[in-house]
C-alpha cells in the first residue's frame, strides 16, 4: 500500500531533551512538509523540503531541525531548544506544491 | 504568518442543511485546496481549484474561488453527522514552493 507513515504516534519528552520524529513515504514524492498543530488551532509549518538533500525554513522553524537525505524520509527533531513542544505533528507529502498533499496520522507530543 | 483565515472559527447546523465555510488569502496563489480533518486524526484531500477556475463540483461539495476578492468558499449540501470535522484551506503561495494552511472552520452537525 502506498502511503505515509508517521511514528511513534504518541511522544514524551523530558525536559531539556531532543527527541526526533520519523516520517516515511513510498508514493515517490518529491515534496515533504512538517506541520505544528496546536489544540483547536491550524497547522503552522515548520519546514518543507522540495528536493532531496534541500529544504527550507517555515513560519516556526525555531527550535526544530529536519534532514532530507533521501526521498522517502523526511524526520524532525525538536530539539531543547524549543520551549513549548507539546502539540501535534503532521507531516505530508505531495508531488509538488501545486498537487495535493497526503497526509500521515500524526505524532502527539508531551513535555513530561 | 498564516495565508490563509477561515470564516466562520465554528459552524454548527442540523443535518441536512447546507454548510458554508469562507477562506481568504493574501497573495497570488496557483491553485486552493480543500481539506478535511477529524479529531485528532491527519487531514484528507478534498478537493483543488486552479487560480483560472471559478467553480469546482465534487459529489456534494461546490467550492468557488474569486481570485480579485483573494477569496473562496466551500459548500457541503445536504450535511450529514459524518461531516463533522474541521475543515481547512490550503493555498501554495504562488512561487513559494510552500503549502500553507488557514486556521481552520470546526462544523459541526447535529442529528
């Protein structure tokens, strides 16, 4: 099945800790995106990547680092340097901008 | 910064009624999108307009676009408790490479 798979779905971070989030797709993709959702609020990106081996800030990239060594994986680390983690991650894919985005069931974060 | 706001936050009608969701942007767009999202859950594609359509028809969706007014609205006829969701906009920013989203509309439908 062709899809995008986002793990662990659920998330506790202790303080001061980096912790990374996987996301992987098989549906050839070239674009990537990572989201933050916050309760009752609308996705915030944080960063997306067109290419392999590129990829840009978004509007919150602060306290966040991504990777784009190959196609298929695109992960996030939230890093201590994020001060308020707690939210839910969303990450997606789309051929490109232009295309429609599919989405993975999302990562919930917890500062514990 | 967001680029796109949804209007009303929250909607709540009677299953089958019509629901109307608005969604304004700022800048010049190559096409809109649609999504859909239930609680807790990833959202799901409903449907694209190109900025050089007026009007797009999906089985009981009707989505309008008015490019002059940086404007669109999603209509869902004849609702049913299943389309209690949140619904949200996506635009790509014309020569951003970027897709960004709107705050999103929370309809409910009540049985």
């Amino acid at each position: 099945d062709g899809g995008i798979t986002q793990s662990p779905k659920y998330l506790f971070r202790k303080e001061g800790q980096n912790v990374t989030l996987s996301c992987e797709q098989n549906l050839n993709h070239d674009a990537m995106y990572w989201y933050r959702q916050d309760p009752g609020q609308g996705l915030r990106l944080i960063y997306y990547s067109q290419i392999v081996n590129d990829f840009q800030k978004g509007d919150i990239a602060e306290g966040y680092s991504v990777s784009r060594e190959k196609k298929e994986s695109f992960p996030l680390t939230v890093t201590s340097a994020q001060k308020n983690p707690t939210a839910f991650y969303l990450c997606a894919s789309s051929i490109t901008a232009n295309t429609e985005a599919f989405f993975g069931q999302g990562t919930r974060l917890t500062v514990v | 910064s967001q680029q796109g706001e949804e209007d009303p936050q929250a909607l709540s009608i009677q299953e089958g009624e019509n629901a109307t969701m608005n969604c304004s942007y700022k800048t010049s767009i190559n096409n809109l999108q649609w999504y859909r999202q239930n609680s807790g859950r990833g959202l799901v594609h409903l449907i694209l307009i190109r900025s050089n359509e007026r009007e797009k028809h999906s089985g009981r969706l009707r989505v309008t676009l008015d490019t002059s007014k940086k404007s669109s609205s999603l209509l869902i006829t004849a609702s049913r408790a299943a389309d209690t969701a949140s619904y949200f906009c996506a635009t790509d920013a014309a020569g951003a490479q970027k897709l960004v989203f709107g705050q999103g509309t929370r309809l409910t439908i009540n049985p």
